[in-house]
C-alpha cells in the first residue's frame, strides 16, 4: 500500500467549459483553454490548450477545433478524455514512463445531471485516475475563497463560468438554496458578436468577442476608470471586405444587457428560496462573486444595485473553484459533500 501511494499523484481539476485550470502541490500547474484540435482525416489530435486556441477559427478543411465541454458539461467524451490526459501531463516536466496512479477532485456544476455526472467520472477514469471525487464548483469556490463551509453561518455564493452561472447558499456542508443556470461567459461571447453584426454590419468570431468581452466588456455604462474605446477588426456582412470598428464599453455594456438580466433572476430567485435565518447571515455578510464572468467591470455594482446587498469580488476570482478542490483534496475522506 505504501509504494502504491509512493505512485499516487493528487490534482485538482476546474474543468470547465472555457477553461481548464489543475492544481497540483498547491500550485495551479495548468490553466489552458478546453479546446482540442484534431486532423479531420487522421482523426488524431493535433494540439490541446493554448496552442489549439490559436487555430480556433483559423483551420482548414482538414482541420477542425472542438470544444469537449458545452454549458459546464461533457458534450464529446471520446475529445474531453484526450484533453483531460493532455493537460494531466502538462504537470509532469518530462513524460514518467509508468503513468502514475492518480487521486483528484473535480469540480461540476451544482445541475448536473446524474448522466453527465458520470462520463466527467468516465473520463477521469480512462484518463488515468484511480480515485475520484466530485465537488460542486459553487461549495468549492466558497472553500477556496476562504469561508468555513462547515459552520452554521449561510454564505452566498456566484460563480459564474464559461458554460454556466452557479448561484448558492451554503451552510452546514451542503447546499440550501441554489440555483444552476446554463447561461454564462459564452453568451455574453455570443451577444457581443450578435450586436456587432446588428449595429456596425461587422462579422466577427468567437475569439475576437471574447477579446472584446475582456478589453471593453462592462455591466453598467456608468463604471469608475472606463476604458479606452477598443478597434474591432471583422468582415463587413455586406461587402464581405475586411474592415475595422471602433466600439465603447457603453455598447458592450447594451449588447450584454438582457443576459445579465437573466442571472440577476436567477439570483433573486435563490434568495427567495432561502431560509429566513440563513438570509440574516446573506445581509451581514454579502455575496462572494467568483469565476471569470465576475471579471466584467461592473458587475459586483449591477448585482449590489438589484439585491441591496454587499457584492465582493474576490480576489483571483478564475482559480477559486480549483483552490477550494485543492483544499477538499487534503480533506479526501473527511468532507461529507465530496461526491463519490
């Protein structure tokens, strides 16, 4: 047992829809897209990660990119297995020749279905684990930015994702209220390349948005220290020549308008669900915002403004769900919400 052990690797995986982010010795050793890009008449994988991100959009026909992960769940297994063992070995300097037995914590959405629950449990296991447990990404982005999940004090949690938006009220080690909603980062992506095409005839993809989405995404139009207007370069939709628009956070802020108002619902909704004591504790202590969507400038400000509540962004919001999994991973047989 104490040389099968002497082998035994412990990670924690975000595995996200954007983004897949793994902890390994307490230190996030991997933080790369979800994307795979495979030869279309091969079938073989050409590259993972950053390196596959950079062809998204820019392939062949006998190329193509896929995304594994689709609204916070495993949608291709065979492509989410591959990516899983690629960016696994991302942690090692050199290959081992015997891959090493390993013991990992994943985080997943606090919706998932029972179905989707085990192929992310499938994948692991054909990606090389020996030992899985599971954790919700909004129980594990309380444990990673700090709060005592076991005591008997309500903390509100939002995650919001790439793929989905996790709203949760936490107490006791389990989960009171919450609400799990497969609206996130990618539509946003998704309205700012909308709105580009409707207001400046400008075709762009999925990449470009989500520069724009970072340069000159807001959640308000009235924002401390805005930033500079941002050049969009893009198809024009009717001439079909290359073009380039200048566009404001004031736009991206509209564009971005009725999603927010869909996770601002989602919100109200778990906080009309939660106990009367437990929302004593929501008024002193505020709402925690984590995930890269809580990035998008304004948005703590937005929340406050709708709930009449404290909203703090937490520091390093993007690795909170793989730190509170890295800390559940020490606490393996101890925590009674790790999912087997």
């Amino acid at each position: 047992m104490g040389l099968f052990n002497f082998f035994m690797r412990e990670i924690a995986m975000d595995l996200g829809t954007a983004n897949t982010i793994i902890m390994y010795n307490d230190k996030v050793v991997v933080d790369e897209p979800s994307i795979v890009a495979i030869d279309r008449t091969t079938d073989k994988v050409i590259a993972v990660g950053k390196q596959a991100m950079m062809m998204h959009g820019k392939t062949h026909e006998n190329i193509k990119t896929i995304r594994p992960l689709r609204d916070g769940v495993i949608a291709d297994f065979k492509v989410a297995e591959y990516m899983m063992r690629e960016m696994i070995n991302k942690i090692y300097k050199r290959k081992p020749i015997f891959p090493p037995a390993l013991k990992i914590v994943i985080g997943i959405p606090s919706g998932i279905t029972e179905v989707e629950m085990r192929a992310v449990r499938d994948s692991a296991e054909q990606a090389g684990a020996r030992e899985i447990r599971l954790i919700y990404e909004p129980m594990a982005a309380a444990i990673g930015v700090g709060l005592n999940v076991m005591e008997p004090t309500g903390h509100m949690i939002i995650d919001i994702g790439g793929g989905t938006s996790e709203i949760a009220v936490i107490a006791l080690g389990g989960i009171v209220s919450n609400k799990s909603i497969r609206i996130a980062g990618d539509d946003f992506n998704a309205d700012i390349e909308e709105y580009m095409r409707k207001a400046h005839n400008l075709s762009i993809g999925e990449r470009t948005a989500e520069l724009v989405k970072i340069e000159v995404g807001a959640a308000i139009k009235d924002i401390e220290n805005p930033p500079k207007p941002f050049p969009v370069q893009g198809r024009h939709v009717v001439t079909g020549i290359p073009v380039e628009e200048i566009v404001t956070h004031e736009e991206i802020a509209e564009a971005l308008d009725k999603t927010i108002s869909k996770i601002e619902a989602a919100i109200l909704g778990a906080l009309e669900n939660t106990p009367p004591e437990l929302s004593a504790d929501i008024l002193k202590n505020g709402i925690y915002l984590t995930g890269g969507g809580s990035l998008l400038r304004g948005l703590d400000k937005r929340i406050s403004d709708k709930t009449k509540l404290k909203v703090q962004r937490v520091e390093d919001p993007l690795h909170a769900v793989a730190r509170g999994a890295a800390i559940a991973l020490k606490n393996f047989d101890n925590y009674p919400f790790l999912l087997k």
